[in-house]
C-alpha cells in the first residue's frame, strides 16, 4: 500500500464524517431553512462527496483496477471539489450582499439569486466533472498526461485557472466586506460621539475572522493549483500527493469554519444528540452577515 493513497483515504473518511454530519442537522431541523444554511448545506454536500470520493478512489485503485472506474472516480472528485471551491464563493458572495444590501437581503429575489447560484456552481461543477469521461483524458496518449492522471494538462491548467479565478473574486468581495465592516463600526461610533474599545476589537476580529477564511482556503489550494500548472508528468508522484492532501484539508476545516461554529447549528446538534434543550442555555442567532 502506498502510505500516500492511505493518509488520502483516511483524510477522505474525516471529510465524510464531519460534513454528514451537518448535512444530516441541517436536513434535521426546519428552521435551518435559510439561504445562509442552504449555502452551508451545498458546501458541506460537495465536501461530503469529495470525502466519499477519496474513499472510493483508495478502494477501486487496489480492489477493481479498471480505466473506466478510475475515470469515474476521477471525474466524480473533480466535479465534488468543483463543487465545494464554488460553494465557497458562492457564501462570499452572499455575505457581501447581506452587507451591501441589508435592507433587501431577505427578499424573496435573495432567495430566488442564491438557488440561481447554486444551479449554476453545481452544473459547472458536473461538467467539469464530465470532462474525463466524456473523452478529455490521457489514456491513448500518455505525452498529454499532467501530474494528475488520467487528467490532462489542457484539462488541469482549466481547473487551475479556474481556481486562480475563483480566490482572486473571493479576495476582492472580502476587502470589499472588511471596508463595510470598518465604516459601519466607524458609523456606530460617531452616533454615540466617542470611539471605545468594542468597536475596534469588534472591527478586528471581524478581519480577523475573514483573513482565517481567505487564508486557510488559499494554504489549502494555492500549492496544488500552482503545482498543477508548473509541474511536469515525470516529476516523483510525491510532489502531486505532497500538494494535494493538503488540498483536501479544506474539506475537513470547511465545517469548523461555516457550520460547527453557528449556534444555530449547535442548538441542532445538542437536540439531535442530547433529544432535548437546556432553556437555561443561551443560543443567539448570528446573521447571514456575521463572519
């Protein structure tokens, strides 16, 4: 066994794990109907996928070895990740509006932008999962082949670009949240005619918070996308598993960051595990906006 392919399937079996998990509280409880739970839903969806993926991959790559199956395993981790990278912008861009246009934000045209949004990403996502299968592979011809086979080079600079796309749009709409975020305190400030220190530790966690995101997201990706594109196909297949099991940390960090830190969602837990609620405790709804 390659120790590689085993910390990939490992990794994927805590991706499952943890984004089943929120799937299942967010199926589980009604209230959690909201377009900013839904967003979190398709997110922890395409990462539950990505996981099963990794697992499927690990089982089919040693139980049944087979061109179509390792097509069909590749194409459905591509289309996942696809999935979840466009997830992730798709939130981004619903914080920002829930911050640039808070008086309309829970208007059914917000609803009707964020279904519209996810369709789009998840049909994307399912053609570029596709791809391989429907043809745009290396197996009859190995000089096309990139670091990922049987993907090929024209195929993988398309995701990279892709990615390259999607974290600079993440970059802008997050500069564009902290400069709302900072005059809105800034505004706050000036009404009650003195600057205390709430409102400038408020400002910076709140950057804070976002720089983790941004952060964590481009650690995670960044690597693998470069690599993809500078690497060559004869390079040791350690750099490729070297670039992209950190790639899939993403998926393993994405619940902690959107879903097990809401207190919507730990209300939902505790009543799906526990069966009950402490009234005693105090749970206060973040906004669609909160970061």
């Amino acid at each position: 066994l390659n120790p590689w392919d085993v910390m990939l399937c490992v990794s994927g079996t805590a991706i499952a794990c943890e984004n089943a998990l929120v799937v299942a509280i967010i199926c589980y409880s009604p209230a959690l109907r909201t377009p900013m739970f839904v967003l979190v839903g398709s997110l922890a969806t395409a990462d539950l996928l990505a996981g099963l993926g990794l697992i499927l991959n690990f089982v089919f790559q040693y139980v049944i070895r087979s061109e179509t199956v390792s097509l069909l395993t590749v194409g459905f981790l591509v289309a996942s990740f696809a999935a979840s990278v466009s997830s992730l912008l798709a939130i981004t861009v619903d914080r920002y509006l829930s911050l640039y246009n808070a008086l309309t934000y829970y208007s059914e045209r917000t609803v009707l932008c964020i279904h519209t949004m996810l369709a789009g990403a998840w049909g994307v996502s399912l053609c570029l999962g596709l791809l391989p299968v429907l043809g745009w592979n290396c197996l009859h011809d190995r000089t096309a082949c990139s670091v990922v086979r049987p993907l090929t080079k024209s195929n993988v600079t398309l995701l990279s670009a892709s990615f390259f796309l999607i974290f600079l749009i993440m970059l802008h709409l997050y500069i564009e949240i902290c400069k709302i975020v900072c005059r809105h305190a800034h505004h706050i400030a000036l009404q009650q005619h003195f600057l205390t220190a709430s409102h400038y530790v408020t400002t910076k966690k709140g950057v804070s918070t976002l720089a983790i995101i941004l952060g964590t997201f481009g650690a995670s990706w960044l690597p693998f996308a470069i690599y993809c594109v500078v690497g060559d196909p004869d390079y040791p297949s350690v750099y490729t598993y070297a670039t992209l099991l950190p790639a899939t940390y993403n998926s393993m960090i994405n619940p902690i960051i959107y879903a097990y830190r809401n207190q919507e969602i730990q209300r939902s837990m505790w009543v799906l595990f526990c069966g009950c609620f402490q009234a005693k405790v105090s749970f206060h709804s973040r906004s669609p906006s909160d970061v």
